[in-house]
C-alpha cells in the first residue's frame, strides 16, 4: 500500500473539511427546520473529528478530545433549545417549513 | 494491521461522504434522519481509527441515539410524513459566478505564490506526524478536564443549568398553557 493512501493527519483534515461543507449546503438550501438542525450536527461533527485528528496526531495530553466533550455538551443544548423553540412556535402550524417563521421579522 | 487500518479508514470514509449527501438531499425527512444516524455512527467509528475509544462511545451515544430520538420524536409530534421535494434553490447563476470568482481568486494567489499546489505536496510527503498509540485515553482525558479545564468544565455545568430552566421557561410560555389557566 502507497503510502498516500495510508490515513494521515492530512486525509482527516480533507473528509472533515468535505463534511464540513456538506453540512454548510444542508444549512442553505433546506427548508424543513428538522433538516437544518441535522445539517448543524453534521458540522459540529465534522469539527469534532478536526479536533479528534489533531489531538491524535499531534497533542500529548488529549485537548482535543476534551474539547470534544464540550461541543458535544453545547450540541446537545443546542438541539434541546432548538426542539424546544420549534415545537411552540410550530404548535397550530401545518408544517416546520422555514418559511412560516415570519413572527420574528417585527 | 496498516492495511486494515487503511481500508477501514477509506470505506468508512466513502460511506459518510454518501450517507451525509443522502442525509442533507433525500427529500424524505424520516429517511434523513435515518441517514443522519447512519453517518454519526460511522463518525465514531473514525474515531475508534483514531485510537479514541472514549469520544468515539460519546459521538454513538450523544448523536447518534440521543439526537435521532429527539428528532424522530419531533417530527412525529408534527406528522409531517408527506414528501418535502422544497429546497431553496439559489439561482444557478449565484453558483457560477461564486465558482469564477473563487477560481480566479486561486489562480492569482498560485501564480503569485508560483505553488498550485499551496504547499500540499510538502504536506503530503511529510510522515513526520505520527499516530500515538494511546493519545486520548480514559486517564489522560480526566487528567487534563480536572486540572487544566475545570473551569470550562463548571462553566458548562452552568450553562446546562440554564438551558434546562429555558426549556422549562419556553414550554410554560405556550398560549395553550396560558388559555387553560385565564379559564381557570
């Protein structure tokens, strides 16, 4: 086996990157706040698997992985919050479309 | 182990790059959030290749079961099983100009660097980083989140506190609740 196709640090930093956007394209083009929230955790998840790489490759004392913890933390506060908000805003809606959202605009 | 190593790596890595489009473009939402589970899993997965075994029974536990349970829950509570074939469809002209202009971006900063590659093929060649075997282990992981980020790790305790008493606060505030108790 060549040793490009060996993972390394730099091929883990390529699939997050990829993830990454991935998870930023979800974010624009859909419309259904359910996808959105996916779309975000496919994001944070991409980070943590930036931190994870590095904390591997390069860190002794595993921040990264600590880090890891945290964003899976806020995540989670994240998604509750978010549930939360959609479920009483969206209470006598039809659908949880993006664009019923219009009791924000003032 | 190097070949296995190699091989776990690169079809877990296909497969997520899939799963993660199928999640974000299949027009179904509860195939998405099947998709989304498919593919928080094989992040953990990654991370057991990373020798992170701890994080990666995190990633399983927190994303992949938790969040697809809240999801599924919430969209059941809604009963929006109809097919959802709306995106919001930027006007391919956007795409194409951002792809110019990013393109032409690159080439300029490449000729003046006179490296297309950006360093990448230094990178590449370079086997200087190693994979260590035992980087973040149980012991180490609570070592350094008692001693160096304690404080973080209370600041967070904290704001968990919080969201717990904004939900709380956000589901007493629905106008059904408020109506029953004007009645009574």
């Amino acid at each position: 086996m060549s040793s490009i196709l060996s993972p390394s640090l730099f091929h883990y930093l390529i699939l997050s990157a990829v993830l990454f956007f991935i998870g930023i394209i979800g974010l624009i083009i859909s419309r259904n706040l359910i996808r959105v929230l996916i779309s975000l955790e496919i994001m944070m998840s991409s980070v943590n698997l930036n931190f994870i790489a590095f904390s591997s490759y390069l860190d002794k004392d595993g921040s990264g992985s600590v880090f890891m913890l945290f964003i899976s933390a806020v995540s989670a506060l994240q998604v509750a919050l978010a549930l939360t908000i959609i479920i009483s805003v969206f209470k006598d809606k039809p659908d949880i479309s993006s664009e019923e959202l219009e009791e924000l605009k003032g | 182990m190097e070949l296995i190593n190699t091989i776990s790596f690169w079809l877990t890595a296909v497969f997520l790059v899939i799963t993660t489009l199928l999640t974000v473009f299949i027009p179904k939402i509860f195939y998405s959030i099947f998709f989304g589970f498919v593919s928080f899993i094989l992040f953990g997965l990654l991370y057991f290749l990373l020798n992170a075994p701890f994080n990666a029974a995190v990633q399983i536990s927190i994303y992949g079961v938790a969040f697809s349970v809240l999801f599924v829950i919430s969209v059941m509570l809604y009963n929006t099983i109809k097919d959802e074939r709306k995106y919001l469809f930027i006007s391919k002209r956007f795409f194409l100009t951002l792809f110019g202009i990013s393109l032409i971006v690159y080439s300029i900063f490449g000729i003046l660097r006179q490296d297309m590659s950006f360093g990448l093929k230094e990178f590449l060649n370079t086997n200087d980083y190693m994979l260590s075997d035992s980087s973040a282990s149980l012991q180490i992981i609570g070592n350094t989140l008692f001693t160096k980020y304690i404080f973080a790790f209370e600041l967070l305790s904290l704001l968990l506190l919080i969201g717990i008493v904004g939900v709380l606060i956000f589901v007493n505030k629905n106008p059904k609740n408020q109506e029953v108790k004007e009645n009574e």
